[in-house]
C-alpha cells in the first residue's frame, strides 16, 4: 500500500508548454541566432526568474529599458504580449490529472511563475480547478529549488514530505525536493511519466 496521498505538480515544462522563444521568434523572423543572441545579452533568464520570485513586471521592465534602451519595443514585448509565449497546455501529462484525482489523491502545484502573469493563465485552462492548493512563487516571494518554498507548501497542504510525490522538469528542484524527502519523479514525458505511476502502483496498468 502506498504511502503516497499527494501529488505535487510543476507547471511550465510539465502542464503547460510556456517559452519566451514562441514570442521572440515573431519578432526575429528566421533569424534565430539573432533572438538567442537577445536573449542572452539582457541575460533574460536571471531577469525573468525576479518576476517569478514577485517583481512586478512594470518595475522589471522600466529597469531593463534603461540598461539596454536600443531593446526597449522588445523588451516591453515580453510584458504586453506574454501570453504568446504559452503554445497551450502538454494534453498528454494533462490527461493524467483527473485519473490520479479518481484514484484520491490530492493534487497541488507548485511552480515559478509571477502571480500577475498567472491570473490570466489560469481562468483560461479549467484543468487547474483539479488542484485543491496551486502555490506560486511569486505569492511567497520564493523560487524553486529554494527548499523553503517547498516547506510553505507542506504546511499550507497539512502533508509531510513523505506523504508527497513531486513531479518537475527541472533536476535541481527534483533534488532539492527528494533531500527533503519527498518522492520525486523527474518529467520528461507524458509516456514516461504515465509508466512510473504505473510501476509505483498509483494508477492501474491498462
């Protein structure tokens, strides 16, 4: 019998297919050496994980126009139209939700992502209404693979780490989460996925 009662999901990589290329490639045309180019020179990487540790993206911008002002339209660009940046929802690892629910276990997330840039995500998906808690990084100002943040989680959900399977993209924050002893699965596929429930008993072979 397992000791499983919840399921604590990440979003971007796992749920939902977000990259800010889906955007930037309308704005470099057939030029994608020159987007990678951009993107590496405003170091956008660092300057997007602030938003999701809760900078708001007005203060986040108006700072990275004055230090690269040649790049302003784009830069803005990420802010006026960031929701080109979702291609949609992975159906395949979405379809495994209402199974795991059937099966009763509590679903939560757990993911980076700025608060403000999520509202608009989530009316327009319903499968986030499965998830009894959704914690974002940018309520408590904490980003993955912090593990504080996965302590707010447990004592907001009322779980132990143990009682907790976490399932994420990313091999830092798997780490982290099985250092503090939560069961992990590292997503790399709908498929693969899908089997590991299968092996550990959680959803039935079919």
């Amino acid at each position: 019998m397992t000791r499983i009662r919840a399921i604590v999901v990440d979003f971007g990589g796992v749920l939902i297919d977000w990259n800010p290329r889906y955007l930037y490639r309308k704005l470099f045309p057939d030029n994608e050496t020159a987007m990678e180019s951009f993107l590496a020179e405003i170091g956008f990487t660092e300057w997007n994980r602030e938003q999701d540790a809760g900078r708001a993206f007005s203060l986040a911008v108006t700072e990275l126009v004055k230090r690269f002002p040649s790049y302003a339209d784009l830069i803005r660009a990420y802010d006026e139209r960031w929701e080109e940046s979702i291609a949609g929802p992975l159906q395949a690892t979405v379809d495994l939700l209402p199974p795991l629910k059937a099966a009763g276990f509590e679903l939560h997330g757990l993911s980076n992502w700025s608060s403000e840039k999520f509202a608009s995500v989530r009316t327009r998906y319903p499968f986030f209404q499965l998830f009894e808690t959704i914690l974002l990084s940018g309520d408590v100002k904490l980003v993955k693979p912090d593990p504080r943040i996965f302590g707010v989680l447990l004592e907001r959900i009322g779980r132990s780490a143990s009682e907790c399977l976490f399932i994420d993209d990313s091999e830092q924050n798997i780490e982290t989460a099985r250092t503090l002893g939560f069961e992990t699965i590292r997503f790399e596929s709908a498929d693969q996925l899908l089997g590991e429930l299968q092996q550990r008993r959680l959803l039935p072979i079919t």
